[in-house]
C-alpha cells in the first residue's frame, strides 16, 4: 500500500516522485517507470490533493496517474486519433472546418490525462511555437478571410505567461474577419492559481470575446478553488462552457454524469461535449460502448435539467469530424405529415407536422 498522502509543494513529473508522495505503491513504480518512458506524466499539487490514494478506482487519480494497461494496445488505436495532421497548413494550424481552425502555441500541459487522444504529440520536450512559426500561423489566418474563430489549444495554452498570453489574444483581436477566440484548458480545474487577475485581464480581447472551454469529467475535480478561479473568469465576463470525456469506471453512470453536470452549472460552466472516447494507443481500459453512452443520455433526458444537456459526440477517426451521437425520437407513421414522438419515458404519441 503507499504510504500516507503528503500534497506536494510542486509538480509531480515521475513515478517515485508520485510514491513518494503516497499516490501510488512504491512496488509499481518500476512498471510506471516503462509507461513514463512513452507518455508523459504530471500531477499537479491541486490535482494531488483530490486524489483518495486508497481508492485504486478514484475518479481523479484514474485520469492523471500512469496505469500499466496504457502500454497495451488495442486492434484500431491511433497515434492521430482524430486526424489532425492531414489538415495541417503550417505548423501550429489544424484547418479542418471551414470557419475555425485550431492553433497549438504550445504542446505542454499542467497535467498529462491519461486518455489523450494528443498524448504522443504533448509532453516535456515537445515543441512550442517560436517567434517566426508563431508569426507563420498568425498569417495564415490572416491570409483566409473566411476563418472566423480561433481556438487556442494544444497543449494547453493557458500554461503560457500572462504577457504572452495577452500579446497573443491582441494579435488575433487586430485579424478584422475574426469573431471569435476560444481556448481549450483544463488549468481552471488543475492548476486554479494560474487564473490570477493578470492572466484574467490577457483573455480580455479588445474588440471580439473570448470564450473558455474548460475540460472537467467529474465532480470529485470541482473543490473550492476550482471554483473560485472559474468564478474569477465569469465575473470578468468571460462565458464559459466545458466538455468532458465519457469514462469507463469513472463517470459512465447516470448519478455521476448528472453530479457532474449540476456542479459545473453551479459554477457558472454550461456543458457543452461530451465526448466519445477517441482511439488513442493505450487507452481502450476508458473507452465505453457508443450504446451506452447513448444510454446513458437518454436517461439524462427528461429527468435532469436542459441546462445540465451536453452533446454526446463522436470525433471521427481521420478526421472527417465531429458528429452527435443523437437518439432519435422521431419516425414517420405513414403519410401526411404524421409522425410517431417518443417521449424521454419511452411514450409514443403521434404529431402532425
């Protein structure tokens, strides 16, 4: 068993370092040593001190802490799950929608889940944008009028410096065809300190909002200053949504789901994703059913609050895009315009429309 729990002062980066600290047996850090080599590692101490380290089933230590079933590759896995590289122009540019793109300033996390679908693209080494291939991406959305939106992930952007941050979100505020800026992070969540006043005042933009996208799969992660720092954004007036995984074991249920959902509208987050696990090496253990997972919604429906509804998704692998992965509650019933509506109790009633 490991030891008592100390929090630690700073990030956790190495398997003895997480045994040191009573996350994990010291007895497993030889096999974690071997899951360390291939996918990077890092736990935060806000992260560490919601971990239950005598739970091997714990709902955030299952997301940040190595786990040897990740050396095990399953038929269909992929290094680029969901197909990024095909659409990429220049570096730091996923153009797959015609309207958006993605740009990746860095390729570093706070934390590293262990369900990635980038996880061999990100970690300690990877490369962040320099200047010029900064300027290089900035230019290319510069030069393609019909982008409107920018989402800013990685990586996680928010681990840039308050100043490179700012300087980032005015050059995309001087584009004049752009709306739009998004960001992708789990920092809110997994490292709150960061979400300080001056981080807060570089996602302002001057002329187009900022929206956050915070990632967060289960309550357990939602403590007093997650909260705080997430409320520190809103007040600022900048909307927040968020989008989660769907994980088996660890929030595949209709109690956590809905716990889950009811917390991040409590602080002021509308669920916005949820997605399918992508295939990513290593991580069939968190992968569910795409029918439970429709299951699972349509017992969501009806009995928990609109508000708390994300959309269950599907990002294609090869990158053909993300799709709902809807039920349908409507069928034609002869002609006439008739339909057939099933209710969220499984009711028919028949509609003419």
């Amino acid at each position: 068993m490991p030891r008592d729990k100390q929090t630690p002062q700073k990030t956790l980066r190495h398997p003895a370092d997480l045994a040191d600290h009573g996350l994990v047996a010291p007895t497993d850090v030889a096999a974690l040593e071997r899951v360390a080599a291939q996918f990077a590692v890092a736990v935060t101490p806000a992260m560490a001190e919601r971990i239950d380290p005598t739970d091997p089933d714990d709902p955030v230590g299952r997301q940040f802490l190595p786990d040897a079933r990740e050396l095990l590759v399953t038929e269909g896995e992929l290094a680029d799950p969901i197909g990024d590289e095909p659409f990429t122009p220049v570096k730091g540019i996923t153009h797959r929608y015609h309207d958006r793109v993605l740009l990746k300033p860095v390729h570093a996390c706070p934390v590293y889940c262990r369900f990635c679908f980038r996880r061999e693209m990100v970690g300690p080494g990877s490369d962040a944008l320099d200047a010029g291939e900064l300027d290089g991406a900035i230019a290319y959305i510069q030069d393609n009028p019909q982008i409107w939106e920018v989402i800013l992930t990685g990586g996680d952007p928010m681990i840039l410096s308050p100043r490179r941050m700012g300087d980032l979100i005015a050059r995309l505020n001087d584009i004049p065809h752009l709306g739009l800026v998004r960001i992708h992070s789990r920092v809110p969540v997994v490292d709150p300190d960061r979400i300080n006043a001056e981080m807060v005042a570089a996602l302002k933009g001057t002329r187009i909002p900022t929206w956050v996208m915070l990632h967060a799969n289960h309550w357990r992660e939602l403590g007093p200053d997650q909260v705080a720092a997430i409320g520190r954004l809103v007040d600022a007036g900048i909307p927040m949504l968020s989008q989660s995984v769907l994980l088996r074991g660890l929030n595949d249920d209709v109690d956590t789901l809905t716990r889950t959902f009811r917390a991040l509208i409590s602080a002021r987050v509308k669920p916005h994703y949820l997605h399918h696990g992508d295939l990513a090496k290593g991580t069939g253990h968190f992968r569910t059913s795409v029918a439970a997972g429709r299951a699972l919604m349509r017992q969501l429906r009806g009995d928990v609050s609109g508000l708390c509804q994300p959309t269950y998704v599907l990002d294609i692998p090869g990158g053909h895009g993300k799709v709902p992965l809807t039920q349908d509650y409507l069928s034609p019933q002869g002609e006439d315009g008739i339909w057939l509506v099933e209710d969220p109790r499984g009711s028919r009633h028949s509609y003419r429309g």
